[in-house]
C-alpha cells in the first residue's frame, strides 16, 4: 500500500463529521482485503477486526474532518453557517469551501478589516446565487462544507487540507496492510464525529471493550515562529502521547510505544498537548476505563486547508503502529 497515495486520495474526499460516507466508502474499499470481519456501527464508524489470540488491542483513527453548515440564507443568496468542529473564525476569510453536494463557495465577512477574532454571525459563504431561493436551492440548512485545499508534496512536506487526521486513517490503514502475523486480536477503528466531541470513539470502545487501545491522530508542533512552546518538531518522529486537554496516558502502554520504538529503531519523540483532545481521551473513560495511548503526526496549521507534516514522520507513526500491533504485551 502507498500510504502517500492513499493519503493523497484521502484527503481530497469531503467528509466534515456527520457526513462520513464518502470517506467510510473509500477506506472500506482499500481494508477489507487485511481482516476477517468488517462492520459499520450504528454511527457510522468502520470496525475492522483481524481476529487472533492475545490482547485485545484497538487502533483508532477519525475519519472526519472540520467543516461548516448552512443554517440561514438571507435575502441576496448569502449563506449564514455554524462551525463543524473546532474552527479560528480567524483563519476563515476568504477561504473556498465546498459542500457535500459539490456547491463551490467562498466565506466573506461584514466588515472589511477587523482586529479581533470574527465571531461565526459576521461570517458568510458566498455561493453565488442571486437571492434566497436560488441559495436553498444549492446549499440548504443542514448541508456540510468542507475546506477546498489541494495535495501538495514538497520533498518531504505534505501540505493539504484533512491532514487532520487521514494521515491518522493513512497509518493504521499501512499498519494493517502490512500484517503477516499478530500474537493480538486487532481492532482497527475509523470513527465518526471527532471533531465535534470524540463521539464515534465512545460507543467503538464500548462495543469492543478492549485491554489496550492507541488513537492516531495529529497533534500541534512547537516549531514554528512565536509558536506556543511545545516540544514537538515536526521531521523529528513519531509523537508518542504523554497527555493532552483530554487524557494522561496510560503509563504502561507509553513505556511499550518506546520501547517498541527505540527496539524497531523508529524515529520519536513525548508529545504534551495543551490544547484540544483526541479520540484517545474518549477511549479510555469508556466502561470501567480503557489502558489507552497516542501515536501523533505532528502538524503545523491545524484546521486549516494547508495543514503541514513530514512524510517521513508519517511513515515512522505507521511503522510504530504495525510493530505495536504484531508485538506480545
Ligand atoms: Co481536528
Ligand atoms: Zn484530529
């Protein structure tokens, strides 16, 4: 599997979170070949199981993405929306959207120039349309959007929008291509509706009721201009996660990922992360709770269309993914 390739396709599908079929059509198509059974739950999320003896481990990897939803048209055609996700209105200007159904829009805001952070009713999407009707026509309340942002790879820089988190889905998915032999019994999970809460993850884990479970996702770097300090550095390897707004990790399952690193000669380093959760954080408080870790892809400009990585680091979380997943624990 060229998990580049892969990662390209992925994240050029539009699948903000409670629109997840195109994404779930897609990776049903490229996984069912690498377990014995495939199922969708009731929310939507992919449960992929590659039975065998052991621990009961579950890999996790949203599928959705940040975007936005028609609530209101006005008069001229202009459309009014809510955040799906975790949005900078800041950041939002003068971005292209597009909604699920292939409306091309443009987000404007009243006021020309502003200092402050926009609150989300001084923002709107142009699509276009010469009045209200002709508006609900093209995009109606309740229609998603997602960011319009092209792959772009630069030597070992990948630039695009979703990298947040097909690049998750991306490593589980080359993790599991890879398999020959587990001493585990494998879950792989490719949930629904993170980004609005980590709510797919809740009710897999339920299901599952795993002894282990990682989340892959992405996470901040510290190694931009004036960035908030942070330790992680993007090129530098895998994020193996210490704690984040949403869990402490499990200690015993943290010592594993780098001891299976350091063993595997994998690229890596601990990763803090002051702002935002991730799956991970719903996992382990599912029944009585869940020894639950995270391997991260650290990206720089998070939820925005030019998401940032290193093909390199992502590589390294997938190889830390396979040997986690093969290993005795
Ligand atoms: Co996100
Ligand atoms: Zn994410």
């Amino acid at each position: 599997m060229d998990i580049l390739k892969i990662l390209e396709e992925m994240t050029q599908i539009n699948s903000p979170s409670g629109n997840e079929d195109e994404i779930r059509k897609y990776i049903l198509s490229k996984i069912s070949e690498y377990c014995d059974e495939i199922d969708t739950d009731a929310m939507g999320n992919i449960i992929a199981h590659r039975t065998g003896g052991g621990k009961k481990i579950m890999f996790a990897a949203h599928m959705d993405e940040i975007g936005v939803i028609a609530a209101s048209a006005d008069d001229n055609g202009f459309i009014y929306f809510s955040p799906v996700g975790g949005l900078n209105t800041r950041n939002l200007v003068n971005l292209r959207v597009r909604f699920t159904n292939g409306t091309a829009g443009v987000i404007g805001a009243k006021e020309a120039a502003f200092k402050d952070k926009p609150s989300v009713d001084k923002l709107y999407i142009d699509i276009g349309a010469k009045n209200k009707t002709e508006a609900e026509k093209k995009a109606t309340v309740g229609d998603c959007a997602a960011f319009e942002g092209g792959f772009i790879k630069s030597g070992d820089t990948v630039i695009s929008k979703a990298l947040d988190n097909r690049a998750g889905c991306a490593v589980i998915m080359k993790a599991m291509s890879e398999i020959k032999e587990s001493k585990n019994d494998l879950y792989f999970v490719f949930t629904v509706q993170e980004e609005v809460g980590l709510r797919g993850a809740k009710t897999a884990a339920f299901a599952i009721e795993p002894d282990i479970a990682v989340a892959v996702d992405v996470t901040d770097t510290g190694d931009t201009p004036d960035a908030p300090v942070m330790a992680v550095e993007m090129g530098k390897g895998a994020a193996i996660k210490v704690m984040d707004r949403s869990i402490i990790c499990d200690a015993d399952v943290r010592t594993k990922m780098i001891e299976t690193a350091k063993k595997n000669k994998i690229p890596y380093q601990l990763e803090i992360m002051t702002d935002g959760g991730t799956d991970a954080g719903a996992i382990h408080l599912t029944r009585a709770g869940i020894k639950t870790g995270g391997v991260s892809i650290p990206t720089r400009y998070i939820h925005s269309p030019s998401e940032t990585a290193s093909a390199d680091d992502i590589k390294s979380c997938a190889e830390l993914i396979y040997n986690l997943a093969i290993t005795e624990w």
